[in-house]
C-alpha cells in the first residue's frame, strides 16, 4: 500500500529542494514532533547515492537510523529512493507560483497503522516547510 503526503511551502523550488537534500538543514527540520531530532544526517545526492539519518527520541529512549539508497533523480523535480527495509519512496517538487508542492509517496509499512504513517511523515514534511519559511 502506497501513502501519500504532500505540504506547499512558500519559496522557490531551488530553495525547497536545496533544505531537503542538505545535511545542515536536515539536521532542523527532520522531526515528527518536538521530544524527537536528528542529530546526524548524510546525503550522498546521486543515483545509487546512500543517505542516512539518526532519528532519536530526545530523552534518549529510543532511537534508529533512516536510510536508503537513491534510485533516480531528476534535479528540482523528483527523488526516488529505496528504503533499507526495501520500501519505496518518491518525493516530487513542483513549482506551484511562487510556492513549491512537496509530496511524497512512500510504500507503507506493517508494524506500525497506516494512519500512524501517515500522521508521522506529514509531521515531518510539515516541520521542512516552516523550516524553510524560516530560513527566509
């Protein structure tokens, strides 16, 4: 089952795609909710490229790295990627005025409810685009 999630963030598709793809600001914005962070990422931004991000509960509790392999990309329009648990994802930018549409569509996993998926990942799209608003 495919879910998908989709936040319009006021800047120019360039800026949009540059904070998504950089490890600095992946650092900021990648977090469903405040007692969450990401204290590491890494980006290497080609196909067959590898990304990675430590996602860790604040307090410590519990923590896991998110990470994949690029499978193709289209520069300022798309990313697809291969999760390491083998999902799929697809993220699409596009230009919408002077705004960018980010959406996501990623393969849904078993352990956890669609909706719960769906809630955490719009989460953190919603956090990558005050983000990027606040970087101005």
């Amino acid at each position: 089952m495919k879910i998908t999630v989709e936040a319009t963030v006021q800047a120019p598709v360039q800026k949009a795609w540059d904070a998504y793809n950089s490890p600095a600001d992946i650092v900021q914005w990648n977090a469903a909710s405040p007692d969450w962070h990401t204290p590491r990422a890494t980006v290497d931004l080609r196909e067959g490229g590898r990304f990675e991000s430590r996602m860790e509960a604040k307090d410590g509790s519990f923590g896991f790295d998110f990470g994949g392999t690029y499978t193709k990309i289209v520069s300022l329009k798309s990313i697809a990627y291969r999760m390491d648990d083998n999902r799929e994802a697809m993220v699409d930018f596009a230009e919408q005025g002077t705004n960018c549409v980010v959406t996501v569509t990623f393969d849904a996993e078993s352990e956890n409810s669609v909706e719960m998926q769906r809630e955490g990942w719009q989460a953190i799209l919603d956090s990558f685009a005050r983000h990027v608003i606040a970087k101005g």
